[in-house]
C-alpha cells in the first residue's frame, strides 16, 4: 500500500486545496514496547463525515482497522494491519446511490527522517533490476506514527474511482444519420430537378 499526497503539517492535498487530515490517532514510537504494539481503532461520526468529505464521498458508514505496530532495526518499525469499512458513492452511470464494502491489507515501513533518503535510493536500485521492488519508507513525524492517516489512507486507496451499480452499462448515444449528408445526395438531387423547357430547332433549317 503507497500513501497518498499527505505533508508534514498533518494535511491531505484533495484537488487544488489542503484539508487537515480528517482522522488522527497518533502513536509515541519513544512508547513502543520491544514486543511491538497491537492497536484497533474505528471512527466516530464526526470522523467519518470529515474522511467522506475530504474523499470527495457521499457518506461514510463505518471504518475500522486494526494495526500490528513492531519495531525493527536502525529505529524504524513495520506497520502491518487491515482497514475495513462501508462507504456510500455515486454510480456514474445512473447517478444513483450506491455502497462498497472496504478491505483493504496495510504493509508499511516507517523510519527515521534522516533514513529516507538513502532507503527512497535503495528502492530506485530495485525498480531498475528484477526483483519485486518495495514501497519507499513512511517519514516518521516528530516522533509519531499517525495510525488514523495510515487507515484514511488505505481507504482512499481502496476506492473504486469510477463505481458503479451491478449491471449498470454506459449506452452510447448514437443519431441517426442524415440521408442528406451522404456524400451521393448532391449528385441525387441534381438528377431529380427537372429540364428547364426551350425551343426546339427545326430539323433541316
């Protein structure tokens, strides 16, 4: 899972305008046992109205996840764990109203400042050779992982940009065609006008 544009002031970048980040549950990484931690979280109405309306979404009517929070070496940490919800769209074939369940896994490493941009270069050297390449680094922020951004996150991520309802099909608009645009109907129409009347000339004079 790759974050989405977020910054260092805490704030989800939604189109041209920056809105502060609708769910925080930020986590001291100094309080972090050596066994890691286990943390579940779910968001209250309030929550849930501000991530449907920083996602550009009808509603929001759950969202839970539970986190797996280990340390590893060098002072960074694994965040492995799941967001689970129920969203309201729109269908943009019909304009109705619409919902998706959300299952979306989270595997992420967080570290250190200092240590991304000589982990963001070890990912760069991975995308060049065969391997399967890894997701570059979370920055940890003042001391703190924000779990509510991780899991606002991997739901915005999860989202089907474009829903629609079970069956629903785009059906083209197609118009009849003119008969007077065909390329033969000049040549038509100039058959079909009848002869002018004339003289005629006598024969032999």
């Amino acid at each position: 899972m790759s974050k989405i544009d977020t910054n260092k002031t805490g704030t989800i970048k939604a189109g041209a305008t920056e809105k502060p980040d609708p769910w925080r549950v930020p986590v001291a990484v100094a309080q972090i046992p050596e066994t890691g931690l286990r943390r579940d979280i779910e968001a209250d109405q309030a929550i849930r109205n501000a991530v449907a309306d920083v996602g550009g979404l009808r509603e929001v009517l759950s969202v839970q996840a539970s986190f797996d929070v280990t340390p590893t070496s060098g002072g960074r940490f694994h965040v492995a764990g799941r967001v689970r919800g129920r969203v309201g769209q729109t269908c943009v074939v019909t304009l109705e109203d619409i919902e998706a369940d959300i299952d979306e896994p989270i595997d992420l490493t967080f570290a250190p400042p200092e240590q991304i941009p000589q982990m963001a270069a070890l990912v760069d050297e991975a995308e060049s050779g065969d391997e399967e390449t890894p997701d570059p680094p979370e920055p940890i922020e003042n001391g703190l992982i924000d779990l509510g951004r991780v899991a606002t996150d991997a739901l915005y991520l999860a989202l089907d940009p474009y829903p629609r309802k079970p069956g629903a099909v785009f059906d083209p608009v197609v118009e009849a065609a003119d008969p007077e645009d065909h390329p033969f109907a000049a040549l038509k129409a100039l058959k079909a006008e009848p002869k002018k009347p004339g003289t005629r000339k006598p024969k032999g004079k």
